[in-house]
C-alpha cells in the first residue's frame, strides 16, 4: 500500500499528474486487498501461535518458582537452632521473595 502511494507522489513531484487529481485505487485495488489479508493472517499466527507460547513460559517460571520456594521453606524448618542465630530472618525473606522471582522472570530472556 505504501508503495502505491509512493509511486503516485512521485508523478506528482515529477509534474507527471496533477495533485488535485484523485489516486486511483482501482488500479491498485487488488494489491490492497491483498496486503489487508496478510496483515489479517499474520495476527491470526501471532495470536494462535505467541500465545501459547507465553502461556507455557509463564506456567513453567510459575512452576520453578513454587518449587524453590517449597524447598527453601522446608530447609529453613529443619535447619539447627545454631544454623538459625546466625541466619536472620530478612536472609529468608528475600530469598522467598526476590531472590525467587528471578527465576521466574528469567524465563523471559
């Protein structure tokens, strides 16, 4: 489409038609559709394709994420009393929080 409309502007700067005149999109009509069904087809693929591809990345950095969260929960219940004085509680917290989600996250990349 850009195309057409870029070779109409050049007849006009080359003086070749008139500004004033109308583009004509009879001649070019079909080449219109045409790009108007493959913009259509290619949301169609991305929609039935990159989707579902989001969907299981996100379900599986979901899936790594409560697995090192169960697994730092359950470390942190039977570590020794000693083991705790020396580990404060905020150590487990970020663990659990930020730490984690950075897994989930880069799945992303």
């Amino acid at each position: 489409m850009i195309r057409s409309l870029t070779e109409w502007q050049k007849q006009v700067k080359a003086g070749l038609v008139n500004e004033d005149t109308p583009f004509e999109w009879d001649s070019h009509r079909a080449y219109v559709y045409y790009c108007a069904a493959a913009i259509c087809i290619v949301q169609f693929l991305i929609v039935h394709c990159g989707h579902p591809y989001v969907f299981v990345k996100d379900r599986f950095g979901m899936q790594i994420r409560v697995a090192l969260t169960y697994l730092i929960y359950n470390k942190a219940l039977r570590v020794s009393s000693a083991a705790l004085r020396t580990t404060t509680t905020g150590t487990i917290v970020n663990l659990l929080s930020s730490d984690v989600y950075r897994f989930d996250v880069a799945l992303n990349y």
